[in-house]
C-alpha cells in the first residue's frame, strides 16, 4: 500500500478503499474523493479528518467525515 493510502486504509479500512480516488494534498492533509458520492474524506498524517470550506480546512470527528463522504 502506498504510503498516499495508508491514512484512508487506518480510516475506513481496506475493503472499502476501493471506492476511492486519491485525488492529491493540500499541505499534510490528503484527499480522497468518493466514487459514487463525489465526496471528499480529507485525512491528515495523524489521523484527523478534515471539512473543506471556504475559509480552508477545518478539523471534524471522524465518524462525520466517513458518514458526509459516504452519504
């Protein structure tokens, strides 16, 4: 597993990594993009997920995070 994929597999596990697109970084955090929702699952290095907004990138409880990217 590449290392662009390690925060997504600690995050929702690796059966359900293939619903996703590595999509790229914004700094440290990187960005997954759902296939089916479009959504994205922003995951920083240590684990911390973040909600993208007009005003950048701000940190939200992972159970929301993974509920928003797959909903």
């Amino acid at each position: 597993m590449s290392d662009d994929w390690m925060p997504l597999e600690r995050t929702i596990g690796a059966d359900l990594c293939h619903g996703f697109m590595y999509m790229g970084r914004s700094g440290e955090i990187h960005l997954y993009k759902h296939i089916g929702t479009r959504r994205y699952l922003n995951i920083g290095p240590d684990g911390q997920c973040y909600r993208y907004s007009l005003t950048g990138y701000s940190p939200i409880a992972r159970e929301d995070a993974i509920k928003q990217a797959l909903n």
